[in-house]
C-alpha cells in the first residue's frame, strides 16, 4: 500500500502522484530541489508498476533529477545550483518541458521557485513551471491533479479566447488518470477516443495521455473540454483560456457510467439523439455477451474492492450489474468516498491496514478480491487476487485490452471471470515482482 511499511494508511505521498504526471507527459522532466532520496522513489513506478516507463535511463538523463541540496546547504542561498540544473534540463535534446517543486525540507526556506524560473526569461527554450510545494499536500491523486493545474496555469496556449459559437467539433479530455504508459491505458485512450467519435467529436487533446508537450497545446483548439474527475480544476481553467464548452462527467467505468458519459457529453455538444443511438448500439452489442457468462460465474459470489475513489464508484456498479455480494470497499486516498447507496456494505476511506474493518472485509469468505498491489499488507489470502488499478506490480497489459468504456466493461469483467474460475488456492505473491 505505501512505501513506509506495516499499520500506515493506505497512500502513496504526493510526490508520486507528480512523478505519475511526468511519467505520462513523454518529453517531460522535474527537478525537485532536495537530496537524492527524490530519485528513489521513482523505482516504484518504473519497470514496476510500468514496464513502459521512461523515467529512468539507462545514459543516465533521467527525468527525475534533484539538486542533492543536504540539510546544510538548504540553509544557504542555493538559487543557482536550480538555475544550472534548470539549464541543464532546457539544453536536453530530448526533453520538451520542465517541472521544478522542492521536497518540505526546502521548501520551508522560502525559496520562490517560479522567480527563479523567470530569471532564466530568455536563456530558457523550452516551458519551465514550477508546481508550488505548499500544494504537495494529500495523496498521489492530489499530486497528478497539481500537475495538471500547473500546465493549465503555466504552459502557453495562446491568449484567452472569446467563447465559440455553434455545435462543437473538437473536444479536449481533461482528468484522464494515465499512472503508466502500457496497453490497458492505450486501450482507454482508443475507446474514449472513439466514444466521442460516435458523437461527431475529434479528440484533439488528452490531459494526459502518453504524448509529448507539444501534443497537450492543441486542447486550445477543443470547443469542448470534457472534465474527468481527476482533473476538475484543470479542466476548468483550461476551458477559459480556450473560450470551449465545459462539461464535467464521471469516469466512464462500468455500463452505468458509460452512458452517464455519453449522455453528458451528448448534451453538451448538442447531440443527445446521437449518444441515445449509441448507447443502444452498445449495449445491444454487450449485454447478450454478457448474460450466459452471469449465472455461470458471478451470480450471488462474494466480492470485494480496494482501490482509489473514482475506480471504487465504478466498480459497485459493475458488481451490482453482475449480481456479485459485495462484502465492503476500501478506498485509498483522502479523496470523496464512493457512496454506500443504502447498499448495505462498509465503504472505508483511508484506513489503516490494521483496522478492524479492513480485517473484516480481508478475512471474509471472498470469492474474489479485486485490489491494487497488497502483498505488503496482505499476503497468502485464501481466494483469488484481481491485481487492478495503481500501483499493480504483477499484472500487466501487452495487449490493448481496455476497463474504461464499453469495451473496457467486456474486457473487465473477462479479467474478473478468468480468476473466478481458476483453481482455488491461496495467492503467493513475491515481494519486489
């Protein structure tokens, strides 16, 4: 759950939801004014979580660099230690965008790290944005939403235009939780992409979706910015600065939200009759798809859930739709709680792992507990292990086989289906896999 051990709650820091959004910018580095400690913390994401990171190299420009600023030399003025590395940063053929931020340590020295990015006002050739340390404050969620609102603040997209007239064509998707660059998340990306096709809308942008810096400039051309909820602020400031239509929709994880999605956007483009079609397209294709494989696997089987807020929401839906018994939800990050609905099971923020009611939803009869990465806290459970969501060590996408959307509901639940049949024995997981 966390990189501090047994009894902590269940978060990852800040920081690694910044490294999260850097990883998924592809041209994108971040100094972090503190010691060497920072780099470190990237080796939870890459070639562990992500086998397509790019945060390290191996010629040893890695995007996460630090000023190795020790406890002494904090106390001393050190601007131009970050002014050379910034330089260092700019000079890279490779890199397209740099972040600066500071661990508390420095921070708490008061240094203004967007004066010293202006300083550098002509030496610098590429976009410098600082993301103000006394921001970095809650969970990994709150760091990749920081992220998002430092381009939103930061990179130039032109002046404010006034807003546009007539049905929108092009649409900007704002929000999108990109924690690591393999083919479940190209495949989220290609059924969003073609969701808003459906509905005569050309997806120009996505905050954030793998591509390099130059590729997140073109959200100033959308006449819509479709705002996923890891992103609302950001969503919100860029739509003023692109004079487009805002419209904030949920995650589209599950049937449900699918079409909640759809009808959203619809709505806001002027196009209700067209996501209406759609949606009945859809579900004429799924459902029957899904109606044998029902009874077979999921009726009355027992279920439970850990991961962040927006996939736990989503998920309820799936195992409702599935006539799974959910046992409770364990909800990671300080975030909004998925609500309980009245459905007659715990749904825990932010616990501890050693809190009575973790142990109660763990020690159940599951039949299937669908979780991210847990062998640190729970480890040789008598049921089957659904790896899913940030961080997941042992699975990996090869294929673009998507959760999000429709396509991503059949592919979900196929994953879901494979462990409900398999052979019972107790998951072995290996520490550091």
């Amino acid at each position: 759950m966390n990189s501090e051990g047994h009894g902590k709650p269940m978060n990852f820091p800040t920081l690694m939801g910044v490294y999260l959004a850097v990883n998924a910018i592809a041209d994108a580095y971040i100094l972090v004014d503190g010691p060497d400690c920072v780099l470190y913390k990237s080796h939870f994401i890459h070639g562990r979580h992500d086998l397509g990171s790019s945060l390290l190299r191996v010629s040893g420009r890695h995007r996460v660099a630090f000023t190795n600023v020790c406890s002494r030399g904090v106390v001393k003025e050190h601007d131009e230690i970050i002014r050379r590395h910034l330089l260092t940063l700019d000079g890279l053929k490779e890199s397209g965008l740099s972040f600066v931020t500071a661990l508390p340590m420095c921070s708490i020295t008061g240094v203004d790290y967007g004066r010293v990015i202006r300083s550098l006002a002509g030496k610098l050739s590429k976009p410098a944005i600082d993301i103000a340390p006394d921001s970095l404050i809650g969970d990994w969620l709150d760091g990749y939403g920081q992220v998002l609102n430092a381009l939103a603040r930061g990179l130039d997209l032109g002046r404010r235009r006034p807003a546009r007239r007539g049905p929108p064509k092009k649409a900007a998707i704002v929000g999108y939780f990109m924690d690591r660059n393999e083919a479940d998340h190209f495949g989220n990306l290609a059924e969003l992409r073609r969701m808003l096709a459906a509905l005569g809308l050309e997806t120009v942008s996505v905050w954030l979706g793998g591509e390099p810096a130059a590729a997140l400039r073109r959200a100033a051309e959308a006449d819509l910015v479709v705002s996923l909820p890891y992103g609302r602020t950001a969503a919100r400031a860029l739509a003023r600065t692109a004079g487009a239509r805002l419209v904030e929709t949920e995650l589209p994880f599950g049937l449900r939200k699918s079409e909640r999605f759809l009808r959203d956007v619809g709505k806001a483009a002027g196009r209700p009759r067209q996501a209406e079609a759609f949606i009945a397209a859809e579900l004429s294709r799924v459902v029957p798809r899904l109606q044998w494989i029902i009874p077979q696997y999921f009726l009355n089987r027992r279920t439970a859930f850990m991961g962040d807020p927006y996939l736990c929401a989503g998920f309820l839906d799936i195992a409702e739709d599935l006539g799974l018994e959910v046992e409770g939800a364990i909800v990671r990050g300080q975030g909004p709680a998925a609500p309980q609905d009245g459905r007659g099971f715990p749904v825990l923020c932010a616990p501890r792992s050693s809190s009575p009611g973790v142990r109660r939803i763990v020690q159940a009869p599951l039949d299937l507990f669908v979780t991210c990465w847990c062998e640190q806290d729970f480890h040789g459970l008598p049921y089957p292990v659904l790896e899913f969501g940030f961080p997941s060590y042992r699975s990996h996408a090869l294929l673009e086989r998507p959760f999000l959307g429709f396509n991503g509901m059949l592919g979900f639940v196929e994953r879901m289906a494979d462990k409900l049949c398999a052979p019972r024995r107790p998951e072995r997981y290996i520490p550091g896999l």
